[in-house]
C-alpha cells in the first residue's frame, strides 16, 4: 500500500489559536494520486492538537470558553515552576484534544460531515510557526 508523507505549515497567533485545515488537507489528498484510503494529519508538538468541529465562530467560541473552564491558564502548574515558560496550561490542554486526527477519503475526496471540518488549534501562549505531518496511504 503506497504512503505518501506530506506537509503542511501554519503560523499561528497561540492562545487557543484555532485554524480550519480542511480544505489544505483535502487539497494535499486529491494532488497525492491515491484514490482511496486514509490520512492522518500529526502535529509534532506538545502545545498543540487537532480534533473536528462546526467551524462557525459561535462553536469555536464555546471550544475555546470549555477549554478556559476546565483548564484555565491562571492556575498554577508545575511545568510553570519548573520552566518558567508560562505555557502548562497549554500542554495539559493539547493532552487532552491530542496530537493527530485520521479521515478516510474516497474517490480522492474526505469523508466528513456535512457540517464537520478539521481543525488544529494552537494552545501555546505565544506565536508559533507550526508544520504539520500528513501521512497519506492507499491505493
């Protein structure tokens, strides 16, 4: 089964920065010559995750209010302690949305919901410039 290992490079704002990647996907998918198959998308970070959502302000405003209940930046952390960075909160928070996400495609196009996009949301409390890892595989 041939893989292809793609890639894909965000700048990003941090602060729960979130970023509708659907349609980068669905290009690297289509340009990548498999018909069907699946891919996983992978960020290298420990700041970072990638989930799906309705990618409308209103639900990108309740993920990024949820995210600031359950796992608020005020709180003290020991990471902070240790390091100094200031960003525990963001580590706790990509542990729990996770490093990568697998979408089947078909005919060379995603599988997803009517209302569902991909989304990579940046937790880290500066600017980043990300890369992203996309491992394509099928035939």
């Amino acid at each position: 089964m041939p893989v292809k290992t793609l890639t894909l490079s965000l700048s990003t704002r941090g602060n729960a920065d979130v970023h509708d990647i659907t349609a980068e996907v669905a290009t690297q998918v289509a340009q990548s010559g498999l018909k069907d198959g699946t891919v996983t998308v992978f960020c290298p970070s420990s700041t970072s995750g990638l989930t799906t959502i309705e990618y409308e302000s209103g639900a990108v405003s309740d993920l990024k209010r949820l995210f600031d209940e359950i796992i608020s930046p005020n709180r003290e952390y020991s990471h902070n302690a240790r390091w100094g960075d200031g960003n525990g909160h963001s580590h706790i928070r990509a542990s729990l949305l996770g490093p990568s996400l697998t979408v089947p495609f078909v005919n060379g196009r995603l599988i997803l919901g009517t209302w569902q996009q991909i989304i990579y949301v940046d937790f880290d409390n500066r600017p980043r410039k990300r890369e992203l890892v996309l491992q394509v595989m099928g035939e």
